[in-house]
C-alpha cells in the first residue's frame, strides 16, 4: 500500500468523480460506484465488515452534491441521496481505482 498518499484535485462532474493524486495518478468513479463502497457504519456492519446497504437501493442517477476533505487523509463525500456519513480514506479510494494501471497491479498480486 502507497504511503504518503495525497489528494491533489477533487472534480464532481455531473456523475463522475476525478481525483488527481500527488503522484500523478488519476481516478474516475461514478458517484453511485463510490457510494455503494462506502465503508461508513450505517452501510458496513463494523464486526463483521458485512454491507447493511442494498447496492439495489443505490440511485444509478446519485451524484456527489459536494465534498470535504478530512484533514489530510480522507475525502468526505455528500451524496444526493442524503447520505453523508461515509469518509474515504486515500489509501481506500486509491484501492477502488477502476484504471487499467490498477487493475493490472491487483492481478499482479
Ligand atoms: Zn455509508
Ligand atoms: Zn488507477
């Protein structure tokens, strides 16, 4: 896992979300792909890391209204369906990476 990961640039663009690392790397996500990732204790039972959220509950029009950054290691998003508790941290948003650069490390693995 990449330490001393960092946050650049964090576009909402209608659906999408763009977010540009420190070193360079870029992710997209559409909002409603990041949403049912959302590790917050209202979606994931936290003993068990079981998802409590219906991915079919899930908007496929949800868009980002806005985002926060939490300090320097997460990234607090406020979805359009009202949900808000989730926060992402880099190094898990950085996992979700959807790039063929990311996919490709994983099955590295
Ligand atoms: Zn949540
Ligand atoms: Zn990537």
């Amino acid at each position: 896992m990449a330490t001393g990961i960092g946050v650049n640039n964090v576009t909402i663009d209608g659906q999408n979300i763009h977010i540009e690392w420190n070193d360079g790397h870029k992710s997209e996500w559409t909002a409603t792909s990041l949403r049912i990732s959302c590790g917050c204790a209202q979606c994931v039972e936290e003993w068990s890391r079981r998802q409590l959220l219906d991915p079919a509950s899930v908007p496929l029009d949800l868009k980002a209204e806005d985002y926060l950054m939490v300090g320097r290691y997460a990234v607090q998003f406020l979805w359009s369906d009202g949900h808000f508790t989730g926060i992402f941290p880099f190094d898990v948003l950085r996992d979700l990476c959807n790039c063929d650069v990311c996919k490709a490390e994983r099955e590295d693995e």
